[in-house]
C-alpha cells in the first residue's frame, strides 16, 4: 500500500505542498506561521504554496480581522474534485485526440531520459490495452517501473489486456510467476545458462519500447507498425524454445 506521501505524489503534489496538505489535516485550522513551524516548510515558501493548494481544491482559507486562517479540505472531497476534472478531460479528449499529429507515415519515436521518466515510458499500454509482450529481468523492472509495477497491480488482465512475458530465470522471477500467472498472463523463462538479460522490450499495439535499466536509465519508444511487427517475429521466436 502506498505512503500518504506517494498517494499525494500520485495526483501530482510535489514533497512540500503534500507535506503542507497533512500537517493542516492534523493541525486543524491555523495560520501560516504556526504551519510552517509544524511542517518544516519555510514561510515564504509557505505563502507561495498555499495559493496553488487552494486554486487545486486541497485547502481553503478564511480571514478573521487582521489574521488569515488556512484548513485542509477533507480527503474524500479530493475523490469528488478528481472525478470532476476526469469528467471535464473525457469531453476534451476528442478535441484534443484532433490536434494530435498523425504522421506521415514515418516512425514516431521518442525518448525518455531519466529513471522518473522511464517510470513513464509505459503509461500507453494501459490506454491501448489488447496484448503486450515483453521481455527482461524481473528485479531490474521493479527497480527501474514501480510506478508502472503499482498500475498493473491494479489492472485486471482480461480478454481485452492480456500479458505474455519472458523473464531472465531466478527464484523472484519463478514466485512472481506463481502469484501472478493465470488465463490471461502468461510467463516463460530464459535459461540461466544465458548471459544475465539486462535490458527491457515491450510490446503493444504499435509501439516498442526499449529500455536501459541496469545503470543508464533511458527508453527509446518506437511507433511504427513494422518495427514492432518485426519485434513480435523476435519473441515468437523466442517464445517456442523459453522455458515454461
């Protein structure tokens, strides 16, 4: 289960504001001066904040005489406000989907530097769903996606988003394998007679990815039809002879 502070990252709190939202939730009403000393944060700092907390619906504030007073919005007010702008982003997203460049047919490629954008590399397989396919080292992916691992621990494999893997072989990866596999996830095995695969390749819709996460941590993300028809041939292949 995630932290309060990883929950609040989730929608997009950096670490100040999130520490700013809880130590309201537990001090109740106060000033600025009394908040800043209970959350570490500096004043100043403070006072440029809390606007954009409250402008985001997480805090309000009121002003009695001479004094500003600020209160922390309930939690499950949160779910309301998320749920409304979800709402007001699905009637844009056909506007928006229109302004998207399709291409000339040329690949689409882009690259994702840094392992906090790695972590974001795989975000589209959740919107194209159907089949992916992948191939790495299980303890690295954790290491280098746990983002990405908490988003498919939250998605149920179905007719409509199967998974197919094939892990480097080690004990994590065989009891992974046991809690997880089932009629829509299936996982086979590269012999540990291989050299350690240190690299990930993932495949859905039409897009490749491939990504360096044993020290230098960058995806190169491919969009185009015949690469990742390409790719599909490669894990076929390999595929027939992993270990079940």
């Amino acid at each position: 289960m995630a932290s309060n502070n990883e929950a609040l990252a989730g929608i997009g709190l950096e670490d100040k504001e999130a520490r700013l939202y809880t130590t309201l939730l537990e001090a109740g009403e106060t000033t600025v001066l009394e908040l800043a000393k209970k959350s570490g944060v500096k004043r100043p700092t403070a006072y440029v904040i809390l606007p954009s907390l409250e402008a985001k619906g997480f805090v309000a504030k009121t002003v009695r005489g001479k004094k500003t007073f600020w209160v922390a919005q309930p939690p499950r007010k949160l779910i309301s406000e998320a749920e409304f702008r979800l709402a007001e982003l699905k009637e844009a997203v056909p506007q928006l989907e229109s302004l998207l460049q399709k291409g000339n047919g040329k690949p689409r490629v882009v690259i994702y530097e840094g392992k906090e954008a790695l972590d974001r590399s795989y975000d589209d397989v959740f919107i194209i769903k159907g089949e992916m396919l992948y191939m790495g080292n299980l303890s690295l992916f954790e290491e280098a996606f746990p983002r990405t691992m908490k988003k498919f621990n939250y998605v149920k494999n179905s007719p409509e988003f199967t998974v197919r893997g094939i892990l480097y072989e080690t004990d994590e990866a065989r009891e992974y394998v046991k809690q997880h596999d089932n009629d829509y996830q299936r996982t086979r095995f590269i012999s540990k007679e291989f050299t350690p695969f240190q690299m990930d390749i993932g495949l859905f819709g039409n897009r490749t990815l491939i990504s360096s996460i044993k020290k230098d941590y960058f995806t190169v993300s491919i969009e185009s039809d015949e690469v990742a028809n390409a790719f599909r041939t490669v894990f076929e292949m390999m595929w027939l002879s992993a270990k079940e």
